[in-house]
C-alpha cells in the first residue's frame, strides 16, 4: 500500500526527526462487542491516540457480541489487509490464542490490551488489575462500613478473566475484617436486568444487606435499582468507572466505582503501536494503578469520553511496569 | 387481490429461473472483487472457504432435518456441549479417536433424544430441540464450570490448521461430507424417504416404511455431525469453550432458507444450502475487507437473508 | 365477515372447553410448584417476594403475550428481543431530548408497532416464511441500534416515567397491574371479539379461513403489529424500571417468551393456546427461576431446568387434549 506520493514525504520526513516517520499507518482495533460502553471508551481512546499520531484506525467488533468463531474469523480476514499494526483484546483469553499465533506467523506487530491473552508474542500488554481494583474499592467501602455488615457479591461472566480477578479481590477484601459476613456472591452477567433480579431474589433470602459488590457499573445500578425498588438502603460498589456510575456517584447513589480506564488502555495501547512501527522506544507492559472514584474525585471522569484527551507519552511511559 | 396486482407486475422484472441466492452470490463478489483489491487473492479465497466449514457441516444435516418438516435448535448447543466433552476427553487420554468418537458420541445422544421426542412422543421440532439446547447448554456449562478448557495436544490442532496435498484440511472435510450428503440424498433410499417424510408421510406409512425410525436417524445424523464440527471448532480455538457456538443452529438455518430449502413440503436443495452458507461467508468477509462498521455488517446480514427469500418468493409465485 | 364467524365460533368454543381443562391443570402445575417453595425455604412466602414474582413475570408475559397471538396464527415472531432494544433507545432518547416522558411513551410504542408491521407486511405480502423475515429483522434491528447506541447507554429518567416500572398502587407494583390489564385485553380480545376468532381460525386452517372471506393478510399484519407493540410496551416498562437504556437489553428475552407461550399450552401449528395460558406459562417459568435463586441453586442449571419444563409441559398437555 505503500504509494509514491507517501515515499516522498516520507523520505525528507525522516531526515528531519524520528517522529512521524511513516504517518498513515492504518492500526486494526479489536474489541469484544458493540454494547457494553467499556470497549467504546477503548475504541475512543484508540481512535483518539491515533488521531493525534496521524495514523487511520479501523474497529473490528464481533457482530455477535463475545463470539469467539467470529473474532477469530475477523483475525483472519484482517490479516489478508495486512494492516501496519494490531490493538487486540481477546474475546476470550484462553481461546484466542490460535489467532494471536495466526497474526504472529503473519508477522503484524500486536499490541494486548484489557484481557492478558494466556499465549502468543505481543509488543506490549496494557491493561488494568482487575484483582487490585477488586480488593481497593471493596476494601474502601468496607472502611466505610466501620468493617462490619453483611455483604452480596454480584459476579460476572462466570470464567472471564476479569469477574474471576475482581470477585477474588472483593473476597479477599472480605476476609481482612473480622465482623464482615458475606452472604452470597452469586453471578449476573455483566447485565443490568439481570443482577437487577439477582438482587431482588437475594433481598428476599435475606433481610439485613449492608453492602453489595458489583463486578461492573451496570449490575451496581441494577442492584440500586433493585434496593429503591423495595426501598431498601445499603452501600454499593461497581468497576468500571463509566459515566453512568459517576452520574450514580453524584447522586448519592453509588458509593464508589473502581476506574477501570478504558479510554486510557486504548489511547497506550495504540500509541505503543504505533511508535514501535515508527522505530521509537515503547513500553512493554503497563498495569494502571488502581483508582476508587468517589464523590471526592469524579470530576474528572465527569465528561463524555470522546471530550478527554490522551495522556502525553511521557505520562503513558510513567505509568509502565516494564520497559523493554 | 393483491395477489393479482403483484403476479401482474412481476412478468416485467424477467427474473430468469436462477435462485435468488445465486444472484445475490454473483453479485456481491463482483461488487467486493471491484472495491476490495484483496478479495481475489488466493490466500483469501481460501480463507472464506475455510471459515464457512463449520458452518456447512451444521447446515447439511439441517437441510435434511428441515426438508422432514422439522427443525433443530439444539445444534449449536450440542456443539459446544461436544467440543467440550471432546476437549476434556483429548486432555485427559491424548487421543484424538477417542476425543472425536465422545463428540460424535454426544452428538448421537442428543440426536437420538431429539428423534425420539418427535417421533414417538409427537413432539413439535422446535419445542423438542428447544428443550435439548436448555438441556446441553445448561451442561456445557456445568461440565466446563464456565471456564475455557485447554492444554490440548497439537496434533488437533493441526486437524485445522493443517494442510493435505497443498489443501487446508477444513476445506478438504468440508468438501467430502458436502458429497456425503449428495449421495445421501440423491442416490440412496434414505434420501428418498427424508424427500417423502415432508409432506407424505401417509405414503411412507402405506408404504409399510417405519418412518419414525427414518425421522430418528436424521436428527441422529444431525447430533453426529454437530460432533464433527465440534472437532472441527475446538482444533481451531486450541480450547473448548461454554458458549463458543450458541446461537449457531440460527445461522445454520437462515443458510438453509438461503439457500432456496422450503420450510414446507419437503423442497430442499442441498447445493443450494451450500451456496447459503457461502454467500453468508463472502459477506461478512467482504463487509471485513472494507472495514465496514460492525453495526452496518449486523444490518447486512440481516437485510440479505430477507432480500434473497424475496426474490425466492416473487419467483416460487409466478404462474 | 358474518360468516367468518359463524364458522369459527363454534369451533373455538370447542377449543375453549379443551383450553380451559388445560389451564386448570397448569394453574395446578403453578400451585404444587408454590407448595414445593414454600416447604423448602422460608422465604418464598413472603408477600414481597410473591410480588417479586409477579413483577418478574410481567416483564415476561408483555412479550409472550403479543407472540401468542403471532403464534396462534401459525406464525413465530424472533424478532421481538430485539425490538425491544430499538424502542427502548429511541424511547430514551425522546424522553432526554424533550422530557416529555408521554411523547417518549408514544415513541417506545411507535417504533415497536412499526417494526411488527413491517414484520407482519413481510409475511403476508411477501411471503416470507415468519421464521426467517423475523429473524432477519432481528438483526437488521441489532444492526440499527448498535449504530445509533454506538456502544453507550442512556440513563437517568423522570421520576413520574419511572412509575410504570417501578412504582407502587396500593402496595402492588405498577407492571402487574399492567400484566393484568393486557391480560383482561388480551383474553378479550382472542376469545370474545370477531377479529380474535378470526386469528384463531386462521391458525386452524388458513386456507379455509381464506375461503371463508377472512381477511388474512391483513389480520396477520394486525398480529405482527400487535406483537411489536407489545415489545414497546416492554420496552417501556424496562426503561422505567432499569433507568437506562442499552442496545442489548431485550436480549435475552427471546427465548423465554417463547418458552413460555409453549409451556402455556400455545401450539405451533396455529390455532391453539390461550393469552391466559401463556399468563400462567409465564407465571411457572418465573416461579422455577426465583425458587432455584432462593434455594441458591447454581445458576448454570437454569437452561436445564427451563428446557426439560418446557418439553415436559407441552408433552404432558399433547397427552391431556388427546384423551378428552
């Protein structure tokens, strides 16, 4: 794809700085599915990096949401474009492998983001950690607890990588106060209505609920809803950060929300892409540190996310746990 | 009357006696060939050919299934029960036969349950396999705790990756179980009792055919090859996974009513079941090379199936 | 017309009398199955939980309902899930861009109606086999909504809107009184009006009732249409009560409205099944779900359960009409 005109800036381009080397690059971004506002604020992220670098993205989203057959068929049909680079985040981290080794073969450099695939080379991972996040928001709300009540955990997809994290940080939390007692830890999904209804079954079984840890924003809120509904009070905690959770937040509603930062994840991961295609030093892992957003410090995250901007590289660079 | 007025209009649109999906084929690889400089590439030809496998293996049974007057709803379900079953099996022996036989092995149960249901006891097809996919994907989910099933040996893998005589070896099967079927259907008996069982089963039963046993086997076949395709979806996810092919009995069957097989009366086609599952195939690869939104993609497939069973209708109706 | 309904009439009595046997054995089916929950657990029998159900089932039978009706034609209609999800976004938005939650009732109720009768038009005028031009809405929908949502949520509606969902009357959740009204509307209208007879014989013998002077094309767009409708009344009550609004959220419903017309006594050949039967379908599938989460039964079984109840029931129901 390489073009004559593109030679000829390219070529005095590179005599005058390292940066901008061979702008233009087309990055293929893959994420999990078109619903769950997480994996947009990826895509935002994404397309905010490359905007900034002068590079063209393009999303592959499965049509299915989290289908693996199709993710791995889209792998597939994007190496035929061979595309400069890969963003990838696994529908699933175990069963992705294959396409991970199919685009190492075709030798496009890949970038791992969000979910830490269990096999095959990548220039980097940039993701957050799900079991931290777990153990700091759960043990905040705890503190505010005065480390004691009974608590609900609200799981999410059962065998997904991150449920599997955060609920094993939400336990451990548990464990660290004595007079804490957790009642049922039962999965939703991820979804709304149905943690929403999880939440009315387990308000039934049991009549003092002090405190309830949902693994993401949308079951907190379905949990929320589900407490007005019956018009019930306890402390609710969900990951993820999303906008609605900051609204929630505001409203009194939500007590925290561990900031999972997928705008963040997507504005690295792309830019680490991008300057290993132009020969510039990269990062080769980057864990954000866990943040509890609260009504204290949200106001940050009080905006549309296609209004935020990308870290600098200095700041993105900060933030790495390894460097080459 | 408003019969009249279409069958009244429809002379002018000359459609010639070509399927509508043989039509929406042709057209949407001229169309990607012109805009997408990749798309003719051998290297991509033969990945469309190879991703449609899986896919082709559910609808040529399916197409058999439907032409009964039945449907099954199960086999995407029983796909993933199987894969798993067979992932676990290969772990724990090492043995790809056995592996396979415990997949087609779950296939043959369920396809067995799903015949007896409707059979003996009367059960509508859709209520019947609506229960067996509740009752595999509930196991799926129960033998795999929810969690991908992995460390499974290379040499499955290599069932799909691999190459025989220059060919990839997905292609290879599919080709051969595509023949299987012809001969089924075409130069066997049994194939003319699944052409009899929609329609005119009293001609079976005067006959002094047991059709109910014919009807039992056709959805046993359905199982067993649910089984292969789950040899053939764990070899190419490395791992058996609890929700890799739910909702895929779905696909199979808009490939089949693509493809020209009528839900009524038996009229079934199986090589146009095969160019349903290619056209579904080329889309989605095509709409991929375009880097097409993924929205705009769920809309298209969507929009085809209803475009290519309208050119069906408008032909099925002329006089 | 009149004789339309001359013909049809006498045979529905006649279903009627079988129907009714029938649903007295379900509303058995539904007694035993309350008996059994209350033996095992202490807190199904409460009055919270037993309205708990009930606002459960409601979100049910608002899809099941309409399908009955496609259903009883012969028909199936795969694409309400999805409806639901359209409606429910452009509801949203009409309610965030003008906070008239009346104009977004009116919008949520519109659009539903809209994609039932392009559904409906497909089938009678095209005649596309119901299955697949429903099933290929269902992704032409997706495709829609997935486009417009572009991965974010809506959420935060007025209070006054939010009473359908999760409002009280008398101590009584607004959406049962909701599921009754449709039911008594429902009821009506299949058994005690021409139109209704009309479906029920063209689902007998659609050949016939064509013969008859019935107008079937336009009494299977009238279906479809009410189908669709349904799913905007759904979707109403779904926004109300979760508050926000996403593309997937009438995802998972599909296939439990239909579950629950079978086990209601529906057949799918047409011609058979009661909207009481499908209230008391909905009402088993609903009670079977919230014992197996009081009894914390693993969730993983609930597919389980539902398939081989709903193979059971309709079983049971084929040997019931045989010997009477």
């Amino acid at each position: 794809m390489l073009n004559l005109k593109s030679l000829a800036v390219a070529i005095p381009a590179a005599f005058l700085a390292t940066a901008a080397l061979a702008d233009g690059e087309t990055i293929a971004v893959f994420t999990k599915n078109q619903t769950n506002p997480y994996f947009q604020a990826v895509r935002v992220g994404a397309d905010n990096a490359a905007k900034s670098l002068n590079a063209k993205v393009n999303h592959y989203i499965p049509t299915k949401p989290d289908s693996i057959p199709e993710q791995l068929s889209q792998i597939e049909d994007v190496i035929v474009k061979k595309p400069s680079a890969i963003v990838f985040i696994p529908v699933d981290y175990k069963a992705m492998v294959p396409g991970v080794e199919q685009i190492n073969e075709a030798k496009i450099p890949v970038v791992n983001v969000t979910d830490r695939s269990a096999g095959g080379k990548f220039l980097a991972f940039v993701g957050a950690d799900d079991y931290n996040l777990g153990l700091e928001t759960g043990r905040y709300m705890l503190k505010k607890l005065g480390g004691k009540g009974n608590i609900v955990i609200i799981e999410g997809v059962k065998g997904s990588l991150t449920s599997i994290d955060r609920v094993r940080g939400f336990n451990d939390a548990i464990k660290e106060f004595k007079d804490v007692k957790l009642l049922a830890s039962q999965p939703a999904n991820y979804q709304r209505l149905q943690a929403l209804q999880v939440m009315e079954n387990l308000m039934q079984s049991h009549p003092q609920i002090d405190g309830v840890m949902a693994a993401n924003d949308a079951m907190a809120i379905g949990a929320i809803e589900a407490l007005d509904g019956a018009n019930r009070k306890a402390q609710v905690i969900g990951i993820n950060g999303t906008k609605e959770a900051v609204d929630a937040i505001k409203a009194g509603k939500l007590l925290a929300s561990g900031d999972y930062n997928g705008f963040v994840q997507g504005c690295i991961g792309t830019m680490v892409a991008i300057r290993s295609l132009r020969g510039q030093p990269i990062v080769t892992e980057v864990v954000l540190k866990p943040t509890v957003v609260d009504n204290t410090n949200y106001q940050p995250y009080d905006a549309a996310v296609e209004t935020r901007t990308c870290p600098t590289w200095d700041q993105a660079a900060a933030m790495a746990t390894k460097t080459n | 009357m408003s019969d009249h007025a279409l069958s009244a209009a429809r002379p002018r649109l000359r459609l010639p006696s070509v399927p509508g999906v043989a039509i929406v084929l042709v057209a949407l690889a001229v169309v990607f060939a012109l805009i997408s400089p990749n798309f003719l590439s051998t290297g991509n030809l033969s990945n469309i050919l190879v991703q449609s496998v899986i896919l082709l293996l559910l609808a040529l049974p399916m197409t058999l299934i439907i032409m009964t007057e039945g449907l099954d709803l199960s086999m995407g379900a029983v796909l993933t029960l199987a894969s798993l079953v067979l992932a676990l099996t290969v772990v724990s022996t090492q043995s790809l036969v056995l592996g396979l036989a415990s997949a087609v092995g779950v296939g043959l149960a369920f396809g067995f349950v799903n015949g007896w249901l409707v059979s003996a006891l009367r059960i509508p097809p859709f209520v019947a396999t609506l229960g067996t996919l509740g009752v595999a994907q509930g196991l799926a989910l129960i033998v795999s705790d929810g969690q991908s099933v992995v460390g499974i040996p290379r040499f499955v893998r290599l069932v799909y990756s691999g190459e025989t005589a220059g060919i990839p070896n997905p292609i290879l099967i599919g080709a051969a179980f595509y023949a299987l079927f012809h001969v089924l259907l075409y130069h066997t008996k049994f194939g003319v009792y699944i052409r009899a069982l929609g329609g005119n089963r009293d001609a079976l039963t005067l006959a002094g055919v047991k059709w109910q046993r014919m009807l039992i086997a056709v959805y046993m076949l359905g199982g067993a090859m649910a089984g292969f395709a789950a040899l053939l979806m764990t070899a190419r996810m490395n791992a058996g996974h609890p929700t890799a092919a739910i909702g895929m009995e779905f696909d199979a069957i808009a490939a089949v009513a693509l493809g020209g097989t009528s839900f009524e009366r038996g009229n079934g086609w199986i090589f146009g079941t095969l160019l349903g599952v290619l056209t579904v195939g080329i889309l989605r690869n095509g709409l991929n090379l375009m880097a097409v939104p993924s929205s705009a993609q769920v809309a298209c497939i969507g929009a085809l199936v209803i475009f290519a069973l309208f050119l069906d209708g408008m032909r099925s109706r002329k006089p | 017309m009149s004789t339309a309904s001359d013909i049809a009439a006498p045979g529905a009595r006649f279903h009627l009398s079988k129907d009714v046997v029938q649903i007295v054995y379900r509303l058995l089916a539904a007694g035993l199955l309350c008996l059994l929950l209350s033996v095992l657990t202490d807190s199904f029998l409460s009055m919270n939980n037993i309205l708990n159900v009930l606002r459960q089932a409601s979100l049910l039978f608002f899809l099941a309902s309409g399908l009955t009706l496609v259903i009883l034609t012969g028909g199936l209609d795969l694409s309400i899930g999805a409806n639901i999800g359209l409606s429910a976004c452009l509801a949203a938005t009409a309610i965030k861009a003008t906070g008239s939650p009346a104009l977004g009732t009116l919008v949520g109720l519109g659009v539903g109606t809209l994609v039932g009768i392009c559904n409906g038009l497909m089938v009678a005028k095209l005649r596309i086999p119901s299955f697949i031009a429903t099933y290929g809405m269902l992704w032409v929908l997706h495709g829609v909504t997935y486009y417009y949502m572009a991965g974010e949520t809506i959420h935060g509606f007025p209070p006054g809107f939010r009473q359908i969902g999760s409002g009280y009357f008398l101590g009584i959740p607004i959406p049962v009184y909701l599921m009754l009204g449709f039911l008594a509307a429902g009821t009506f209208f299949a058994q005690r009006t021409v139109w209704g007879q009309q479906i029920y014989a063209i689902g007998a013998n659609p050949v016939a009732a064509r013969l008859c002077g019935i107008p079937v094309d336009r009494r299977l767009i009238l279906v479809y249409a009410f189908s669709g409708a349904m799913a905007g009344v759904a979707s109403l009550v779904f926004l109300a009560r979760l508050n926000s609004a996403e593309g997937d959220v009438g995802e998972a419903m599909t296939l439990p409205a239909i579950a629950a017309v079978l086990i209601g006594g529906a057949s799918l050949f047409g011609g058979v099944g009661t909207v009481f039967g499908t209230f008391v379908g909905a009402l088993i599938l609903t009670l079977v779900l919230n014992g197996m989460n009081l009894l914390a039964v693993n969730a993983s079984w609930q597919p389980l359960v539902t398939g081989v109840i709903v193979v059971l029931a309709v079983w049971l129901d084929m040997i019931g009409r045989r010997r009477t």
